[in-house]
C-alpha cells in the first residue's frame, strides 16, 4: 500500500505575524478580549488610532497596554486637548470683550450703583407720598394720623423687601424707632 501524504492544513487566516509582532483580525480580536466588534473600533478612537496594523487587523499587545493604562490618555493626547481648550477659552474671552467694548455688559459697581440709587428714589417717593396724601385732610389731628399710618405702612414693606446679600451696603443704617 501507498501511504499518501495528509494535505497540509490551511494557513490560519485570523492570525498575522510581521515583524516579530503578532496581529489578529477584527472577529478574533473581539472574541479574545470578550467584547464586539465595535468596541474595539471605539477603543482605537479613544487611543487615537494606534491599536491596529491596518483595516481589519489589531495589534494585541497594544490593545493590553493600552488597556492596562486604564484607557488613559497619552501625554500627546493629553497636550493636544490642553492646547484645544487654551484655545476655546481664548476665543471665548476675546467674545467677551468683544460683547464689553459693543456695550452688552455692564460693570458689576455700575450696576449696583445704578440699582442702589434708583432703590433710594422708590423709598424717598414712598416716604414722601404718606405726607402728600396726608396733607389732603384739613384736620390736623386726622393729618397726624393718616401720615402715620402710611408711614408705618411704607417702612413695613421696606422691611419686607430689605435683606441681605450680594448688594446689600456695608455701611450701617440707623434703625427706625417706632412712636
């Protein structure tokens, strides 16, 4: 009998070694690390492109040590995002100015000079307004009396809307003594 030769099995078709560095395709590569097809295309993204050979084939010992790092960022990686944001705030800055010197703000001492003074305004016309709607009565007793009552009325609702905060003045005001 004739023995004959087995055929040679096919090549490994998932397995490519070039230069001493070993190389799996996409469907062996997801099956090795347990996860699919798209999560080791995400985790080329995320490492910028440095995990594979070419289309279809990963470079395993790049992915662990990629990995390893716990997916951070290389310190290229980390440079360029540092530039890209340095940027993005100077841009946003130069906005801001821009939108200052156009007149769209106002300085923070303007305003609340301008509010503080204007708060002065309603508190003197409210004072003002018990003497005015006082002095409509020709008694002098009922004058005295009305006056009063309105004040008393004015200074509650100043009380009511005085409070502390970011505007309040620093300076002490003397309190009202009540009659």
């Amino acid at each position: 009998m004739q023995k004959t030769k087995k055929p040679a099995k096919d090549p490994v078709r998932w397995l490519r070694i070039e230069n001493d560095k070993f190389y799996l395709n996409s469907e062996k590569t997801a099956e090795f690390f347990d996860v699919t097809d798209r999560t080791i295309r995400d985790w080329d993204d995320k490492a910028g492109g440095i995990l594979k050979l070419t289309r279809g084939w990963w470079d395993i010992k790049a992915i662990m040590e990629w990995r390893s790092g716990a997916n951070s960022e290389s310190d290229v990686a980390r440079k360029l995002r540092a530039e890209a944001d340095l940027k993005e705030e100077q841009a946003a800055k130069a906005k801001r100015e821009r939108e200052i010197l156009e007149g769209q703000y106002l300085l923070v001492e303007e305003m609340s000079s301008e509010w503080a003074r204007r708060l002065v305004e309603v508190k003197s016309g409210l004072l003002a307004m018990s003497r005015k709607i006082a002095s409509q009565f020709s008694d002098p007793d009922i004058r005295i009396e009305v006056e009063k009552i309105a004040s008393d009325e004015v200074y509650d609702l100043l009380d009511q809307y005085s409070r502390d905060g970011k505007y309040t003045p620093y300076k002490q005001r003397k309190g009202r003594k009540k009659k």
